[in-house]
C-alpha cells in the first residue's frame, strides 16, 4: 500500500505539492486528476523516489521512501509521463536491461520479459528498435517496463496520453483487471477514465487535495451529476488573472 | 555490483551501436600513429623508448577527443528523460556513476591498447625497456581517465551535449596547457610563484612524464586517483541536489 502523510515538494520559492496526504490499499485504483501544472507528475515523482520530498512521509507497504529507498522502489512499478526509453535498443533487450535493474536473472528473467510483452501485446514488435515504434507501441514498452518484476504497487503517470481509443480502451481493462490484487495510483486528464477505471478518485489543485472519494461519491458532489462540472467548480484556471484583468 | 555491471553492459553495448566508439577509436589510432611517424619523427630519432615520438601527444589528443567520449553520459539521460527510469529502479546511484564511466573508460582501453603495433615495432627495430613502454601505457590512460572523469562531471551539470563538449574541452585544454614546461616559462615571467605553483600543480604533464620515464610515483598515482574519485563524488552530489 501507498500511505503519503504531509507531503510538501518546494522547489525554490514554489510549492508544487502543499501538504497532501492520501492512502491507497490493496486492490485500490486510485485516480489522480487535476489541471496541468496541479502538481500530479511532482507527487508521483516523490511517491516513486526519484525526487526527495521537502518535507513528510511516504510508505510504500511500510517500509519509508526516504530511509529505505532502495527496498521501497523494489515494491514500485513506474510509468512516468513522458514514457522515456533507450532509442539504441530493441524492445526485448530494453525490457531484459530493465529485468536486470530488478534483480532478474536466467529462467526468471526470460519469464518475466515474455509475460510482459504478452500483457503489453508487444509481440509484433518485440525485435524491432525502439526508435522506430509508433506512440502506442512506446508507450506500452514502458508500461512493460513496469509490470516485469510484478510489482505490488504501480503508479502510472498518464497510462492513456496520446494513445488511439482502442489502445486506451485495452490499457483501461488492464489497469481493471491488475487493480484487483495490486495498489495502482494513476493520473489522468480524462474524467471518463475515472469511471472506467478508478475505485476512487482524488482531485488535486495548486498542490492541495481538493476533491477525494469513489467516482459515484464525487458526481453527487458536483450537484449535477457531473464529474465535469465538479472539476470544473474545485480548481483554479490558469487563464482566471487574464480574464479578471480583462473584465476590469 | 551486479546493477554495475548491468548498466556497464548497457553502456557499452550503446557506445558501440552507435557510431561514436568505432570513430573515436580510429581516429585515436589514426592520429597518435600518425603523429608519432611524421612529428615525432620515431624513426630519425631511433628512440627506441616511445616517450618523444609516441606517448608525448597523448595528452594533447585526449584533451580534444576524451570529452567527446564522456559528454552524453548523462546529458543524454537526462534530455530523454531515462534519468526517471534509472533513479527509480532499486539501484545505488553509485552503480550507475560506476556503470557509465567503466564503460566509456573500456571504450578508450581498446582505443589506447589497438596502438600496440608501435610497441612490437619499437621492440623489433630496438631494445627497448619494456616496462617503461608499460609504464608509459599506464599513465597516458591515467590521464585519459582524469579527463572522462572530468568530462563526466560536467555532463551532469548540462542537458546540452555541445555545453558539456566545451566546458569539458576547456577543463582539459587547461590542465595540459598548465604545467606544459613553454607555457610555465611564460607564466613565471609574468607572475609571482604563490601564483604559479598551485596552478601548476593542476596540471597533468607532471605526473604523466614521470610515468611516462617509467618511474612509479606513489604520489602520482594519488594524484590520479584522487581526482578521478573526486569528481565521480561531485558527480553524484550534483545529481541528488538536481532533485533536491
């Protein structure tokens, strides 16, 4: 399980993420929306341990991000937003690297990778170089990424961005059917996806949770049924000091 | 250990996909050989011990070329953004410090050891001390791993790879130029000693000459060492404060 007690990310004078706290269990889907700039990507980056939190505390599964990172990241598997991976390499090899970072080896690893492009359904691709794949395909090699060492936690930061409706479609499933036995955290843009996916949803603003409860539960809050509108009710707009200047 | 060793194997595989290993090692050899027969004039000489004609400029071309070498170390990584994949995986980031710089270090150990023709040459047309030529191997790759190492700070600094080739280039430009005896004459006319001395101390021609007669200085050694580890330390504080 993922448990964030206060956490703050201050980067010089600006507070990307002010006190959040939130809890997410086995068999959870958390969903992460909010404008860009909310602050989303920094909290993932934070909960992931590949930026150090100004000040509170994360617990993957008990053991402390900021004590015992190395433990932690093992129970972690993460997507990160913009899919990053190694042009120069094949997408079986790059996924047999990564094997390797978690502890991988002989039979285990060469499991490991096939269940992965299975799940992934990278077995098109599997020996093509990575520089030539389509969005889609990238995407989902960094997504197999994540899933090799069948992590209990899996944080996913944008799982959906810029794939075709089918390809979100079967992400959307999957993240379903893995979310039944593991704590997935994800974020999106996409509030359809939070009714797809998600057994509960958290809306972040400015750094600050501002909206938190199952999909059901925060429709009923918007007043109009509406995840839409409620959205559009708890956070800010970055166009809002343009337009107040310009309606004085 | 063993995430040193994967990410060395990575390293390396990824050098010599591309085709900067293959072009760094040949024009090493290309150029030291080169240099070596015509300016260095190995066989007007008949310096059968390599100091002059052959390992006298290997500082001045690994101050151009091992810069080249190290610059994407992690300008790359953090350009494409895999920096988030490694600092998220459960490895040590002494591991992959590690892991770069073996592998750019093994890329130059066969770009330096594919030039032993001039040292079966030299042991064919003379009787040269052999341990001396080892000795001199030895501390030309010393001062080749100083300026990786170097270069590798840098690179941590920059996501810009053409920054990190000029900040690293003028890095080693300087401590060749330093403690190069014409450029100390020079400088002692102009400046006091308290001046010339730590500037001179910077400089790798001391330490590299001293290998290159074949004298093995525990000093010289330390020197080497010291600033190769310093600058991996560096390295490693300049990435976690990045996050920081």
């Amino acid at each position: 399980m993922i448990e964030v007690t206060n956490l703050t990310k201050q980067f010089g004078h600006k507070k990307a993420v002010n006190d959040l706290s939130f809890t997410v269990k086995k068999g959870e889907v958390l969903g992460f929306l909010g404008p860009n700039g909310a602050g989303k990507s920094t909290t993932m980056r934070v909960v992931t341990g590949f930026l150090p939190p100004t000040s509170g505390e994360i617990r993957i599964c008990g053991l402390s991000m900021v004590d015992q990172p190395e433990e932690a990241k093992k129970k972690i598997g993460y997507l990160p937003e913009s899919a990053p991976l190694y042009d120069g390499m094949s997408v079986r090899g790059f996924l047999r690297f990564c094997a390797d970072m978690r502890g991988l080896s002989g039979s285990a690893k060469a499991e490991a990778v096939d269940r992965a492009i299975e799940t992934c359904f990278l077995q098109t691709v599997h020996r093509q170089a990575i520089d030539t794949l389509s969005k889609g395909y990238r995407h989902r090699t960094c997504l197999a990424q994540a899933l090799l060492h069948d992590p209990e936690v899996l944080v996913l930061d944008e799982p959906t961005d810029g794939l075709d409706p089918n390809q979100k479609h079967e992400v959307r499933n999957l993240i379903k059917r893995l979310g039944k036995d593991k704590v997935i955290l994800f974020s999106t843009h996409i509030l359809e996806e939070v009714e797809a996916a998600c057994t509960r949803a958290v809306i972040v603003d400015q750094g600050r949770i501002v909206a938190d409860g199952t999909p059901d539960e925060l429709k009923a809050q918007s007043g109009s049924d509406s995840l839409y509108d409620l959205f559009r009710k708890v956070t800010t707009t970055d166009t809002a000091p343009a337009k107040a200047s310009a309606d004085a | 250990m063993r995430n040193t060793w994967s990410i060395f194997k990575r390293e390396l595989g990824s050098y010599f996909s591309h085709p900067i290993a293959y072009a760094i090692i040949i024009v090493f050899i290309l150029i030291s050989l080169g240099l070596t027969f015509s300016f260095g004039q190995f066989m007007r000489s008949g310096d059968a011990s390599l100091d002059g004609p052959f390992f006298f400029w290997h500082p001045w071309i690994y101050m151009l070329l091992a810069p080249a070498v190290g610059m994407r170390m992690w300008s790359d990584e953090q350009r494409s953004g895999t920096i988030e994949l490694l600092g998220t995986f459960p490895l040590s980031p002494w591991a992959a410090i590690l892991g770069k710089f073996l592998a750019a270090a093994t890329v130059w150990l066969i770009a330096v050891g594919l030039t032993f023709p001039v040292w079966i040459t030299a042991n064919i047309l003379g009787d040269p001390d052999n341990l001396t030529i080892f000795s001199g191997y030895l501390g030309s790759y010393l001062v080749c791993l100083t300026f990786l190492a170097i270069t590798m700070l840098v690179s941590a600094f920059t996501r810009d790879q053409v920054v990190c080739l000029i900040v690293a280039v003028s890095i080693c430009v300087f401590m060749v130029l330093c403690s190069y005896d014409d450029v100390i004459r020079e400088l002692s006319n102009v400046a006091a000693d308290w001046i010339v001395e730590p500037i001179v101390s910077i400089g790798v021609w001391d330490h590299f000459r001293s290998l290159m007669r074949g004298s093995f200085r525990v000093l010289d050694f330390v020197w080497f060492v010291s600033l190769i580890s310093a600058c991996l330390l560096g390295t490693s504080a300049i990435l976690s404060a990045k996050r920081a």
